[in-house]
C-alpha cells in the first residue's frame, strides 16, 4: 500500500514539475516568457514549448487575431460651421509587436482598446474641425477616414517608442446632430411641410372653385340652350297643330263644334269626383241635347 502512494505521489510531482515546464501556445496568440518583469522572448509560432518554473519564468499569452473597437461615448465634436454633432465609429486593429505592446500598453488587451480609443477619438475630432457637416457626410468622407488612420498611425509609432500595434481600418458608422439640434430641424422639416400641404391645399380648393364655377356656367348655359331649343320645338308644333285644327275644322264646322265641345266636356270632367251643378239650357250642352248638332 505504502509503495502505491509513493508511485502516486511521484507521478503528481512529475506532472507538476511538466506542467511548470510546459505550455502550449495556439495559434491565435503570442506567448511571452519573461522573468522577473524582463521579457526573455515572444513566442509567435503555435506549438509546444518549454520554460523554467515560476518564478524564475512565466508565460502569458496575447491575442494575434484582428480585434475589434467601438466607439461608446457620447462626446460632441464641433464643425467648421461650428455644429455640434456625435459620431459613432469601429476600428478594427491587431497586435504586431508584443514587446513594444507590453512596454508601453501592458499585459491587458483592454488597456490597448482604451488608449487607442482615446488616440483615435483625438484624431476623429480634430479631423472634423476642418470640416463642415456636408463635407463629413458626403463630399470628403473618404479623405476624413484617410486622414484619421494616417494620425493615430502616426501617433502609435511616433516618439521613438512603437505600441506594437497596427491600425487596420476605421469606419464610420453614424453621423448626427445632437438632440437638441435634431429636434429643431425636426420642428423646422415638420413646419415646412405644414406650409407646402397648406399651399398646396390652397391652390387645391381655388382650383376646385374655379372648375365647379366653370360647371355651374356650363350647367346654365347647357340648361338655357335647351329651353330655348324646346320652346321653338313647342312653339314650330303649336304652329303645326293650329294650322291643322284650322284646316280640320275649315271643312266641317259642325265636327269642329262637337269637337270643342267633347275638349270642354273632358277637361270639366278630368275625374270621377269632380260634381258640377249647371242648367242644362245653356249652351255648353248642347251637344248632348241634340246629339251633337249645334245648329238645332
């Protein structure tokens, strides 16, 4: 039993003593050796390596791949027309040096996104001083991110000490008016568009007036043109039918009487409830006493 443990216990001790040996660096970072705050050497190739044990060395480990930087401020910058306006922007670096990294940054990657944000906040605001908001939006927008990258780029290896990084690209992604200045070009968008509906409803409703007056005029001209038109038609018929009655009567009075008679009698007689009371003496029934001959 006790021989047991003694092969256990050395196995611990032989995987422990490895372990502080060994490490592994992958192929997405860098590994750097350094002892006692001196850095020895950078590993950059992926593979298994080898080291004394802490303390005399200790390995920590920085990402190679490209990173990734957002903006989340919310400082204003000023333009050449001196308009207050926020940016959002993304930026997109990597580690190329990791002793002049850690100089200068330190161990923490985070450390590295703060400066350089810092550095590239500077170089975006100092750029968008030179321009005017119509510059920055379209016409020099490509010139802007050009010459930001060429600052920090600058500023990131000037002074003799290097960060030990590269600026890859800088984008911008969002280019406005603070609120308060969005709001008033709302307020002055929303105002403008009130005047043009209004002006357009007034051209509308004169329009409207001016077309349903025309209507009304053609309505009464349409309306006079086929009274008169009627009354010659009425009057060419009542012509038509007086000579006819004329020509009519003009061969037998005696019809023409009787006929006059029978009109006289359908129009005093036009309905079933009309009642006269009339001395049947009288001339207006004399047809009907002499069975139509008025002459008797």
């Amino acid at each position: 039993m006790k021989k047991y443990t003694l092969y256990i216990s050395l196995l611990l001790v032989g995987l422990s003593l490895i372990n502080a040996l060994v490490f592994i660096v992958d192929q997405r970072q860098f590994g750097v050796v350094y002892s006692l705050g001196q850095i020895k050497r950078v590993i950059t190739e992926p593979g298994l390596n080898f080291k004394f044990p802490p303390p005399f060395e200790n390995v920590n480990y920085l990402d190679k791949r490209l990173l990734n930087l957002e903006n989340n401020d919310v400082d204003t910058m000023l333009t050449a027309e001196k308009q207050r306006v926020v940016i959002d922007w993304y930026a997109r670096w990597r580690i190329i040096d990791p002793q002049g990294y850690i100089r200068n940054v330190g161990l923490e990657e985070r450390n590295g996104s703060t400066q350089l944000a810092r550095v590239i906040r500077n170089a975006f605001q100092e750029e968008i001083n030179k321009r005017t908001v119509k510059e920055i939006l379209a016409l020099k927008r490509d010139s802007l991110l050009q010459d930001v990258k060429s600052e920090v780029t600058k500023k990131i290896n000037s002074g003799g000490k290097p960060w030990g990084i590269e600026l890859v690209d800088v984008r911008l992604t969002r280019i406005d008016y603070v609120d308060t200045i969005t709001e008033s070009v709302y307020r002055r968008m929303e105002a403008e568009r009130k005047r043009v509906a209004n002006e357009l409803r007034s051209l509308g409703f004169a329009e409207g007036e001016k077309i349903r007056a025309d209507a009304e005029k053609q309505r009464e001209i349409t309306i006079a043109e086929a009274y008169r038109d009627a009354q010659g038609i009425k009057g060419d018929g009542d012509l038509q039918a007086t000579k006819i009655y004329s020509d009519a009567f003009g061969k037998d009075q005696q019809f023409a009487q009787f006929y006059r008679s029978l009109e006289a009698y359908k129009a005093s007689f036009n309905k079933k409830s009309d009642v006269l009371i009339v001395d049947s003496s009288t001339d207006f029934f004399k047809a009907f006493r002499h069975g139509g001959n008025s002459n008797k």
